[in-house]
C-alpha cells in the first residue's frame, strides 16, 4: 500500500519540535481541555477526549499534566473558554496552509494570523479557499525497531480497518478514515504497538515541490505562525526537498 507521506515533511522539523515541547505539551493541553469541556472527562464516552489523550501520550505529555488538563476542561481548576478557528490562505509559491487555532480572543489571532502570512509574503483567504484540496485523515507514526516485523504491523493495522500503510524511511505511517481512527488506533495500542504521534490531519491531495529558497521561507513561515500561542496545528502541501534540514 502506498499513499502521501506525512512523515516525510515534518521529520526535518522535529528536532526544533523537540526542542519545543514545552510548548507542544500546551497546545495539546488545550485540546484535551475543550474535548473534556465539550464531552465529559470521561475518556471512555468521549471518544475525541480518549484520541487526543492517545495523541498526548505519543507526544510523551505527563500523565499528570494530561489530567490537569482534563480537570480544567471539566471545571474542576476553573472554567477556561476557547474558541475553535479554522484559517486559511496561501504561501510563498503558492502552498496551501490551513491553520487551526484555539482562542479566547478571535480578534488577536485573526489578527497575528494575517500578519504571519503577510510578512511571509503568503494572502490569508476565505474560508473554503484550500480546504477542498486536503483531505481529513487519522494518521498514525510507528517507529521501526530492529526487533519490528513489518508485514506483521501492515497486516495488524490493515485487519484493524486502516486504509493505508506506507514504510517511510525509519518510520510506518498508517492512515485510516476519521470514522475508523479511533478503533485501529485501540486495536494497535491493545497489540503492544507504540506510536510516535497519532493524531487526526489534514492530508494534502497533492504537493507542492519546493526550491531550497522557497522551502526557507516556507519554513519560516510555518515557524511563525507555531510560535503563536493560540494556533494549534499548521498543515500545508508543501514537499521540502530532499534532505532538508538535515
């Protein structure tokens, strides 16, 4: 099986994700925080919540930091409200980027969002401007090891309901509907498999193949716009070149 690998694009940057995680840990802290507040604390009926505390996981968050969250989501350290917002727009050489934000001010982020995308010399569009050339995918990232079996993984994960499985480099990645995400995500988990993110994307349908000087200030625009507090996830469709960041 083959398909559009995720990994790929963002292994480049994962040494500066890394370096980052502090900030990583509190982006998905809101996440689990509006999931409790929206479906309850309890991850075993609110299925979103028990997702994002798989992605939370995979991210190696503390367990009491996940549950703090949750605690705040449910009331229990406060009520907090954010705002779930979808931008979208253009970058250098024509890349599409969908940015998701979760904010308890619209009027900042829209504002910080369009200056991001400005000042990197990309346009922020209307909505429904990108969306349509992505498509919503639950998208696993399993490590190889040397003890690993890989057919035995593929055919676990495609037993499980996954739509696709690709060897990347040192990494599977396994895709499954978003409808399906949930359950291959359990069945892999309950089989002893470990996974180096597990989260619901934004796939892109097709790439846009970048220059070394066109994948600079893409870079630098995708850093500009993680750095701000209020944004949650950046997809695009760009493809950096071979060996980028390395």
């Amino acid at each position: 099986m083959s398909g559009h690998s995720k990994w790929h694009n963002i292994q480049a940057r994962k040494g500066k994700q890394d370096a980052a995680r502090g900030k990583i840990f509190t982006k998905i802290g809101k996440e689990l925080l509006v999931a409790a507040k929206e479906g309850g604390s309890n991850p075993e009926s609110n299925s979103r919540l028990k997702d994002i505390i798989a992605k939370a996981k995979a991210a190696n968050m503390p367990s009491d930091t996940i549950n703090r969250s949750i605690k705040r989501g449910a009331g229990e350290l406060g009520d907090v409200n954010y705002e779930e917002i979808t931008y979208e727009g253009y970058g250098p050489g024509g890349v599409a980027v969908i940015v998701e934000a979760l904010t308890d001010n619209k009027n900042r982020s829209a504002g910080n969002i369009r200056h991001a995308f400005e000042k990197s010399g990309g346009s922020l569009g209307a909505t429904g401007c990108v969306t349509f050339m992505f498509d919503r995918k639950g998208v696993l990232i399993v490590e190889k090891t040397d003890s690993t079996d890989e057919d035995e993984v593929m055919m676990m994960a495609i037993d499980a309901g996954a739509e696709d499985f690709t060897p990347d480099g040192d990494v599977f990645e396994i895709t499954t509907s978003v409808e399906d995400f949930s359950n291959v995500r359990q069945s892999l988990e309950d089989s002893g498999i470990e996974f180096v993110s597990a989260e619901i994307s934004m796939v892109p349908q097709t790439m846009v193949a970048l220059d070394n000087d066109m994948a600079e200030k893409i870079e630098k625009m995708i850093d500009r716009l993680e750095d701000d507090d209020d944004v949650q996830n950046v997809w695009h469709n760009a493809e950096f070149p071979e060996g980028w960041g390395e």
